[in-house]
C-alpha cells in the first residue's frame, strides 16, 4: 500500500520538525487546552520568574535553576508527542492528497466544456472526465462507463469500473480515468472531501476531542485539582510542624519546590500523551486505508459488540466452488468428473472453473482444447438453466452433456427417455440440505451423477470469529440465501447468529433491534440502499467502491472496500482505548514513589533536635543522595518518562483478542504495578548519575 | 490478645455475615414496595404520613425535585434545632434548668445532627435539655439516616432503570426507612439496652454520696431510646459526654457487643439490599468483600499497634484512656469500626490510641466514610469510588467503561471528581487554617505532631460526618463551631448533590448487556482494583498530611 511509506517511527524529517513545533506550541492559548500540561507550564513560568528574581538579589540557587529547566523540558516533552504524532499523521494525508492539488477540471456548462481549476468546483457541478484525466473531486458517475485506476488512494493496482446507475457509481477525487468517458456530478467540494476531512481530524488545531477523551480529561484536571489542594495546603502543616520543632519560619517550603511536588503529582504523563494517543489512533486507521470522518466514530468502534457482515466477499469466498463429484449408481467416479469436466472447459463462470480445477486436482483429468473435439458449447441460460456442450464423438454419433439443477435435468433426460434415479434425487435433497448447491450432470439419457457446488468459507474466518466471541462481539450473517443453506453456512464459519434472505429493510430493523437492547452495532455495506442501515449502525464502514449514498450515509470510508476491515476497525478503537487506559494507570501509579523520594527530602528536618536528620528520613526508602538531588530526580523522571512513552502512545498497547478479563490482567500488571514499581527504579538511578557528577 | 478475645471477635463477624442477607433482604423488599411483615403493623401509619404531609407515594421524582425535597428538609430540620436550642431554657422537659444555647454552639450541634454527623462540641448531660435531646436530636438521628437511605435508592434507581428521569420519590423512601427499619430495629434494641441497665427515664439529676464522702451528680434521663437509634443510624451522638464509655450508656460486655453489631449492621445489609436492587447479589457481595477487607486490615493495624510494646513506658500494651472495664480489644473493634461506619460514638478516648491506631481511625474517616460508613452514605460513597474505578481500568479493556450496564462518561467522571473533591477540600483547607491560626491553635491541649493530628481528626470527622473527636482539641469555641459546622455541611450535601446528579443522568441510560467483552465488576479482581483504588486515591491526597501528623509522632515513638 502507498500509504505505507511513511509510517517509521521515527522519521527524520518529521521528528526536526516535531521539535521545532513543541516550542511553537509554547503559545499560551494553545497550551490551555491541555489543563495538566497548562498547570506545567504555570509553574515553570513561576520558578524561572523565581530563578531570575534570585540572580537579580544575588542570591542565585542552581537547583532553583535545574529545577526550572526541567519543568520547561516536561512541557515541551508533552508538546513534542503531540507534534510527532500529528506530524505522521499529517504525513499520511499528504500522500493521499499530493496527486490533486494542481488538477484541472473540465467542467460542463451549457452545452460548453469550460477548463477550471478542481479547487473550484462547487458541489452539483458536472464535469467530464476522458482516459488519461484526474478525477477533480469525490462525486457520482451519472453518465457513463468508465475503468479508474485508483491506485493512488488504494494501493491497489487493478483498475475498477465506475458506472452510472447501481452501487458502483461513486468516484474519489485523486483517481484516474484509464479508459472510456464518463460525466460526473461534484459531491464535495474541495476541501470538504473525505480524505479532507480525514486530515483535519489529524492536525491539532482542527481537532475535536472525542467524548472519552473529554472525561479522561476531565478526571485529570479533577486529579490535578486535588494535588494542588494536597501541595497547597503543605506549608500551613510545614509552619504548624517548624515551629512545634523550634525551627525557624524561614525554612518553609519554597515556591519552587512546591511546585515541583505538584508537577510530580500531577497526572502529566497521561496529560502530555493523551492528544498523541487519540491522533495515532486515526492514524492507524488511516494506514489500514480506511478513512473516518469523526474521532467519535473510532471510539464507537471499541465499543460495537454486534457486527453485521455480509455472507459474500466477507465470510465465504466471492463464488461457490466444486468440492466433490457424486456419481449415480454404476458410474465410476473418474467417469462422472471426465464428463463434468468435458462439460464446463468453455464454461467461464467461476463455478464452471472450479469443476476443472477439482477434476485436476482429483483425477488428474487434463484440459482439452474444446473445438478438437468438435464440440460446441452450450452457455447457460435462464430459460434452460443448464449449460454443457454437443460434440460428435470418433464413431460420428452425436452426444449431449449437460450439468444444472436436478428439475432441468429431469426434463432433460425424460424428453431423451431416459430416467432419474431416486438415488441421485436423494443425494441432491442431502446437499440442499447441507447449505450447498447440487449440480446434476447427464449425457443424453443417463444420469451420471451431482457436483457439489459449495459457498467456500474464507480461510481463518472461523479462528476470526472465536476471537470475536472472546472479545464479547457477536457476529450476524446477512445472506440473501435460503434459510436453509443459510445456517449450514453459518454453521461452519462459527458465526453467532444470521440473517437468511435478508432485504435492506430487514437489516435496519434489525439494527434497530439489538440498539434498543443495548447493544452498539457495526456494519459494513455498500449499495445506495445499504445507506439508512449505514446511518442507523453505530458504526457505518461504506466500501469506497460503494455508491455516493452510502459512503454518506456511513462514518467511516474503507479505500480497500475490503469486508473484513471491520474487524480490524473494530481493533483499532479498542487499542486506542486501552493505550489511555494503561498510561493513566500508569501515571498515577508512579505518583506512589514520587511521595515516598519527596516528602522524606522536604521533611528531613522536622523535629529533627540536634541532628539535623528528622524521624521522616525513615520514608527515604529509596536511599537516596541528598533532598535536593531527590526532588531533581524526581522532577526529571517525570520529565524523560513522558519521552520514553511517546513511541508507546503512538503505537498504542499490544492488542490481543481476548477477554475483557484477561485483557485487564495483562495491562494492570504491565501498567498498574510496573507504574509503581518503575519510578522507584528511574528516580534511584537518576539520583546516583546526579551525585556522581556532582 | 486473649482466646476470649479471638472467640468474641469471630463471633462478631459471623453474626454481621450472617444477619448481611437476611437484613438486607428484607429492606429491598420495603423499598421495593413490595410485602412484608411489618406492613399490618405500621402499614397505617405510613398512609395517615403522607396523607398528613399531602404527597402522593406514588408520584415520581426526577434527581432535580428528589433534590430539592431532600434539601427542604433538612432545612426545616436545621431550623427547628437551631431554635429549640436557642430557646431551651422556656421550653419545658428541663429538670436540670439549663440554659439557652450559645448561637455558635447551637448552629454546630444542629449542622451535626442534620447532616447525620453527630460531631458534638458541647456535653450533653449539662447542656442540653430532655426536650431537645429527644423532640430535636433524636428525631434527627432517625430523619438524617432516613435520608442517606434515600439518596442511596435513588442512586440504585438509577443504575437499575433504563431510559427514564424517574429516580422513586424521597418522601416515600424517607417514611418507609424510618418506619419500617429504623424504627422497629430501635425499639427492640432499646428494650434489650433498658435490660441491660441503660438509664430511660424522665427524673432530675440525682446527687448521691461516694464511698470518699465526696458529692456526685448522677444525671438521668430518656438515654436508651436515643442509644439504640444512635448506633443503629450511625449517628453516635451520646446522650452523655462520656458517650458509650459511659455505664449508663453502655453498661455491659452483653451491651458493647451488641452496640458494635448495630453500627455495622445497617450499613454492612445495606450492600446487599443494593445488589438485590440492581438485579445481582453478587455485586452486593463484592462491595461487601471490599469494605470487609479494608475494614479488617484497619483493624489488624491497629490490633498490633497497641498490643505492640510502647518503647516510650516499656512492656505493657497501655491501658490510658482505654474502656477499661472491657479491656484492649473491645477499645480497638469499636474505635475501628465506629470510625469507619461514621459513628461518632466513642467507649475509648482516640487521643490516646497509639499513633498507628490512631492513622488508621483518620484514613477511615479520610477515605470518605465508605467502608461501609453511615447509613446509606456508606454505600453511595462506595459507589463513587467504583465510578472512578471503572472508569480508570475500564479504558483498559478497550471499551467506553461502564458499570451494571450503564456508560461511564464525562458528566459521571465530573460528579464523582467533585463528590471526591468536596470532603478533601473541607479536611485540607480547614486544617491548614486552624493549623496556623491563632484561634485554631488556642483550642490545642496537645503539642508537636499529636496537636497536629488533633486538629486533622476533627476535620476529617467533620468532613466524613463521623462525629467522634481526637479529644484533646476545645472545639467549643466559635472559630471550631463554626468551621466545623461548615465542613460537616459541604461533607455531607457536597457529596449527596453530585451522587443524586450521577442517578439522574445514569438513569437516563440505556442498559449494555454483559458479555465476554464486558469488564467484570463482580470479581476478586475488581474487589483487588477497587482497593487499591481507594487506597491510592485517598492516600496521594492525604499522605502529606498524615506523614506531619500520625506518621512522624510513629517514627518518633520508635526511633
């Protein structure tokens, strides 16, 4: 895939300008819609006025200054991660808009053809595009046949065909006409089409925050609220204690280390991270190639515990495939595959190919060139509904072989008087009833046996679908099949439930159904009339092959038009849950050993007597230097941490199809203990470095 | 710790496990409206109530109304008290003719009784009259608990409907509490209490002769009725000033036992009328492991605090300001369990627990009054805690967090970060003030670190609407009358206003049916997460403080 080429973690080009931007993003108005990176920032700003202040009475303390340096560090950490993931993301867009920007558009007017720039086009227009020309913008074939090379948004190098009328009339600015002339009437305007939406979603500044990323936000202001109280409050008990120790007023706590307490405690890994995390997670999308037009909608997709999928291109293979030859009594097995083969050589559907393929691959029978037989064949027609060919055979008589459903094969063989054996009939009524569809083959008046024509169940569908189950997602089948053959088929993909001759009004009815239950569903579609169930599904994935109406209708577009994408849309969204999830677990768990290196380095000196050395130093698990270089260490760890976890924001956590369960197991003590028992290790070792160099 | 001591504490915790249930069951099936025993007995009653107060017992309220409904009465409560005390000396039942409250002193104990708090900064025996203490504050002691109930049923409610405003109606679930738990729960406790040799009467103080020659007054009075109510409704405010210590209050082994049972019996069957309600006892079961977890770990805490040998005064475990006559363990169980179920009642002076003993009783009160804590509050509090809690390891499973079905978004988030908020700012900000200023220092007996853990207990009391005292701190003065009596105010409606939000918006809610997708809030892992949790939560905000105050005077015993 195209979009592929720019995802490396750590581009070059990206990361210098990641950099410059997280001081650009200094800008104060930008900084408060991140309130614990704000706090940050307040407090840096104090410290240095603190600093300077100090260097200005000629009482300059170097902690003071470390102090503040590392403060603006934490700030532009947190910056940092936002401008590299929006700079990968923005990365990716590009890509997919680069082929446009400069395509002209010729446009009809009248009766006129006008030459325009695309950017101009306004939506109703109707322009004409001939091989060789550039689609301008998203919009609807309304006249015409066309075959588009869209490549450029797909990766996919086979062209497709683009029709007027039908569910296949929607067409992509940015794609390529490579034969035929087609009109098209302009659906969106430039600047509002999905891959433009698409970028807005991935540049900071545009976007919205999604629902979920509203309430983490909100606990962590909550949090940081909270903290600010806790250290707020520090030097009214610090005056009570100083003085019950008999020591001056004048070893209060001082600003800046006030503020490196709160900074610490303050939830500002997961604050720092936490717009990296929500853009990475469209990002990851839109390297699956599938474009959503809201961060609301990848959120959604964690939580869809329905899907529904279409039996065909998502659970079976596009056709029904031969899988067996069944011969009638006294007819060899060879014999009846010789036959169905001879019968289905010139037969290009892909259900005759497979007949070839399985007389092959069974029998060893290989092609032969049809007309050296003298053979003639006869295509399937609905009147007849059996296909087959007549050739003469050596001795000069001529022969008749037919394969289709059993009823036209009894008329067949009784108008040649011959007869239909009971047991092929029952053969034919077990196959119907297993889910597969029975091909009868005769020559002249004998009967000779059934193909098992079946739907064939993708490869690792089946394991696909466990995992779903593991995940708590129910899958439905939507066919158009009988019944009947529906649930054989349901069966063997192992999916939860389906839906047999399912009409789109049945599907919204349905959507509508499990809604009402409680449940969020998801689908996949693409006709004109998939569209109401794609706007009533929690989650709508239009195929960009689908029609104008239906890419409308859903929230997000697949550029692969590819079925089982939902499944992996559905992955995504819960990874980016999960990745928010375990860094505010983290982050609040590292606040356990923050306390335990700062309070005993504040406090050394409370009702210490003559020593110096107060009872508090006992909390000194961490043996560390001396309180200076505790709170240094402290304040640095929780600078680099945010670093260190940029590359995990932008991944997101290790997803696995299990359980909620053990999916919290897992993460709990990967992010929950590791949280707590991480920064003892960081602070101690930041603390020794600090002490040998000074 | 003797065998007598293990044998009692067994006991103790089998019959609360055991009554769990059969309590419990019984109030779901009052709340629900549905049958039971005692509809013959007070059935009448409950329908001339609400023909008197004019309310139709089946009209629903949305949380805007239920609130206001709340709201209004517990004014008219406060203001009823505020007067009666202001005017006790004209108001008759007033053999020890005393006189009219200070204003500062009145608006404390009126905010205390109100708010389910029980904080009292006077003594009973010498300030207030039979008429107040029985017209005005036992009265209070039943409505106030009443009313945690019902904010607890409102917030069931709301979990366990769907797509409605509709959150039940606070008049009826006020009346049915007080009538049809409270009520016969206390009657019958006080008639075993008045068997045990709990005063009950209406006589003037007696003056009697000691063996020394010396003179004594004996007070009297209507003690056990507000005695059964006050453990029952976890309200704790003695009839005396010795409270429970008192042997008029608290007479015999027989009577301690079974006034540690009442504390923690309502609070601890009201988990499981909770998961009856919402449509699982298991999730009934599994706050009641966490708070029993939390609550036993406390206990052991202090257990091995004070059996541990005082290196200050040598061997023994001490025996200062112990409830002498039932010895060590029985001090221990009821300083713990009063302090973590909001009962301000005390048989022991806190002051004089050792340091650690001490902390635990604080971060009982600090967490909030959640293990299992006041009636109803108790469990209302869990709740915000399991919101937060599920909202923070929810996300980790990859789904929008929800509990019982119901989504945890941001207004949930919002309330329970204020409902949180709201007791913290109050222990906090108060401590820092009274810790600096001159008024809040002049009311200190104690210096260094214990005066400091003296002021932080008060507030935390105040905050929790506990109600017991460190002692060792005159809180009858207006600075602490006052502050108190703001803290007790925020402690209390700063957390009922948002949890009733929380019931309306959750109701309105659709139900997600579980699956294997769905996080499990019913399990040892849950149980585990929610601690920690609360730990966490309560411990990064408060250990600043506590490391001032219990934890420095530890180390300083110790070194």
């Amino acid at each position: 895939m195209t979009t592929k080429q720019n995802t490396s973690l750590f581009n070059k080009k990206i990361l210098i300008q990641a950099a410059k931007e997280s001081v650009t993003k200094l800008n104060p108005s930008l900084l408060i819609k991140n309130p614990v990176i704000f706090i940050v920032a307040i407090g840096s700003f104090l410290t240095s006025i603190v600093v300077i202040e100090g260097i200005y009475e000629g009482s300059y303390s170097s902690f003071n200054l470390q102090i503040a340096v590392w403060l603006w560090f934490t700030v532009l950490f947190a910056n940092f991660s936002e401008a590299i993931a929006e700079g990968r993301g923005k990365a990716q867009a590009e890509s997919l808009r680069n082929n446009r920007t400069q395509t002209k558009a010729r446009k009809i007017e009248g009766k006129k053809e006008v030459s325009t720039f695309a950017t101009e086009l306004k939506k109703g227009d109707i322009v004409v595009c001939e091989s060789g020309d550039i689609i301008p913008s998203d919009g609807e074939v309304i006249e015409g046949i066309a075959s588009v090379d869209e490549s450029a948004i797909t990766g996919e190098s086979a062209p497709v065909i683009r029709e007027s009328g039908g569910d296949r009339s929607a067409v992509t600015g940015g794609t390529k006409v490579i034969s035929d002339r087609i009109l098209i009437r302009i659906t969106s305007e430039q600047g509002n089409t999905f891959i433009d939406r698409m970028i807005a979603l991935v540049e900071g500044a545009k976007r919205q925050k999604t629902p979920n990323e509203i309430a983490l936000s909100i606990l962590l202001s909550g949090l940081s609220i909270i903290f600010l109280l806790a250290v707020a409050t520090l030097p009214a008990f610090f005056a009570y204690s100083l003085s019950a120790s008999g020591l001056p007023m004048s070893q209060n706590l001082t600003i800046p280390v006030l503020i490196a307490l709160l900074v610490c405690l303050i939830p500002t890994t997961i604050g720092g991270l936490l717009s990296a995390i929500g853009i990475s997670g469209m990002d990851r999308l839109l390297q699956r190639n599938v474009i959503a037009t809201s961060g609301r909608a990848i959120e959604a997709a964690g939580d869809v515990d329905v899907l529904l999928l279409d039996k065909t291109g998502t659970i079976t293979l596009g056709n029904r495939m031969a899988t067996d030859f069944i011969p009638a009594e006294g007819v060899i097995a060879a014999e009846l595959a010789n036959i169905a083969q001879l019968s289905s050589l010139s037969d290009e559907t892909p259900e005759g190919r497979s007949i070839v393929i399985l007389a092959k691959e069974k029998f060893n029978i290989r092609g032969r060139e049809v007309h050296r037989l003298n053979a003639t064949f006869i295509p399937f027609t609905a009147q007849s509904r059996m296909s087959g060919v007549d050739f003469k055979s050596e001795d000069g008589r001529s022969h008749q072989i037919r394969k289709g459903s059993s009823e036209a094969i009894r008329t067949f063989v009784q108008n040649n008087n011959g007869f239909f054996p009971q047991k092929v009939q029952d053969t034919v009524s077990e196959l119907a009833r297993l889910g597969a569809t029975p091909l009868v083959v005769a020559e002249d008046n004998r009967v000779l046996g059934v193909i098992h024509l079946k739907d064939i169940v993708k490869g690792g569908i089946k394991q696909r679908f466990a995992e779903l189950r593991k995940m708590g997602i129910k899958t439905v089948m939507i066919t158009g099949d009988n019944s009947l053959t529906a649930a054989a088929i349901a069966a063997e993909a192992g999916v939860d439930d389906f839906m047999a001759e399912a009409t789109p009004e049945d599907k919204l009815h349905r959507i509508r159904k499990e809604q009402a239950n409680g449940h969020l569903v998801g689908m996949i579609g693409d006709g004109t009339n998939d569209a109401p169930a794609l706007a009533q599904a929690d989650i709508g994935i239009a195929m960009n092959s689908g029609t104008q109406a239906a890419r409308e209708a859903g929230n997000m577009v697949d550029l692969d038009s590819n079925p089982t994408k939902l499944i992996e849309v559905v992955e995504v969204g819960k990874q980016l849950l999960m990745t928010r999830g375990a860094l505010t677990t983290f982050s609040i768990a590292n606040d356990v050993a923050k306390y335990f290196a700062i309070i005993p380095a504040i406090a050394i000196s409370l009702y210490s007597g003559k020593t110096g050395i107060g009872p508090l130093s006992a909390l000194n698990v961490m043996n560390l230097g001396s309180p200076q270089s505790a709170i240094l260490s402290a304040v640095i760890f929780n600078a680099i941490i945010i670093i260190l976890l940029v590359p995990l924001a932008l991944r997101g956590v290790r997803y696995r199809p299990v359980s909620a369960n053990a999916a919290l197991t897992r993460n709990l003590l990967i992010f929950g203990l590791g949280g707590l028992i991480a920064p003892f290790i960081g602070i101690k070792l930041i603390d020794i470095i600090i002490n040998l160099t000074i | 710790m003797t065998a007598q001591d293990v044998i009692q504490v067994i006991l103790y915790f089998a019959l609360l496990i055991g009554l769990t249930p059969v309590l419990g069951n019984y109030m779901s099936q009052v709340f629900n409206g549905e049958r039971h025993f005692m509809l013959p007995i007070f059935g009448w009653l409950e329908r001339l109530i609400y023909k008197f107060i004019g309310v139709n017992p089946y009209e629903e309220m949305n949380w805007k109304s239920f609130a206001r409904g709340l709201l209004l009465f517990n004014l008219i409560g406060f203001v009823f008290l505020f007067i009666i005390q202001l005017t006790q000396g004209y108001l008759p039942m007033n053999p020890g003719h005393l006189p009219n409250v200070l204003w500062h002193s009145a608006f404390n104990t009126s905010v205390s009784f109100v708010t389910n708090t029980n904080w009292q900064g006077y003594a009973g025996e010498t300030t207030l009259s039979y008429f107040v203490q029985m017209v005005g504050l036992t009265v209070q002691n039943f409505v106030s608990a009443a009313t945690g109930i019902a904010v607890l049923l409102a917030i069931i409610r709301g979990f366990s409907r769907k797509t409605t405003d509709q959150l039940g109606n606070f008049w009826t679930d006020l009346t049915r509490s007080t009538l049809y738990v409270l009520l016969p729960l206390s009657i019958v406790f006080a008639i075993v209490l008045v068997s045990q040799g709990v005063v009950q009467n209406f006589k003037t103080y007696e003056t009697v002769q000691t063996l020394q020659g010396a003179q004594q007054i004996i007070p009297m009075g209507p003690a056990a009725s507000q005695i059964a109510i006050k453990q029952i409704g976890t309200n704790g405010g003695g009839f005396f000033n010795a409270n429970s210590a008192h042997p008029f209050e608290n007479p015999t082994p027989l009577s301690n036992f079974l006034e540690m049972l009442f504390i923690l019996l309502i609070p601890a069957a009201l988990t499981y009328t909770y998961g009856k309600m919402v449509g699982s006892t298991r999730h009934g079961w599994t706050i009641f492991s966490v708070m029993m977890i939390l609550l036993v770990t406390g206990l052991s805490i202090s257990l091995y605090a004070e059996y541990s040998t005082n290196p200050v005064f040598g061997n023994l475990p001490l025996m200062e300001g112990k409830e002498t006559r039932f010895g060590i363990t029985n001090s221990v169980l009821w300083s713990t369990f009063t302090s973590a179920a909001s009962n301000g009642s005390v048989n022991t002076m806190l002051d004089s627990l050792s340091p650690l003993a001490g902390m635990v009783a604080m971060i009982n009160l600090m967490l909030g009054e959640i293990i299992f804590g006041g009636v109803g509050a108790g469990m209302y509090g869990m709740v915000i805690f399991i919101i937060l809690t599920v909202f923070i390891a929810g996300l980790m499973v990859g789904r929008t967090p929800e509990y019982l079905g119901k989504k945890i978004e941001a207004f949930e988030v919002q309330m329970a970060i204020i409902a949180i908020l709201a007791p913290s700012f109050v222990i906090l900000l108060f401590t820092a003030w009274a810790s600096v200023s001159s008024a809040g220092l002049s009311g200190l007996n104690n210096s260094g670190a214990h005066g400091f853990s003296e002021i932080l207990y008060a507030y935390s009391s105040a905050a929790g609407n506990n109600g017991s005292a460190f002692a060792g701190l005159n809180a009858n003065t207006v600075f602490y009358n006052i502050t108190l009596g703001l803290g007790m105010l925020i402690g209390r409606f700063g957390v009922i206003l948002p949890v009733l939000a929380i019931a309306g918006n959750i109701a309105k809610k659709k139900i997600t049916p579980p699956s294997a997708g769905t996080f499990r809030t019913d399990n040892w892992l849950f149980i585990g997460l929610l601690i920690a949790v609360i730990l966490i939560v309560g411990g990064l905000t408060f250990f600043p403080a506590l490391s001032l105050g219990p934890i420095i005077e530890h180390l300083i015993m110790t070194n």
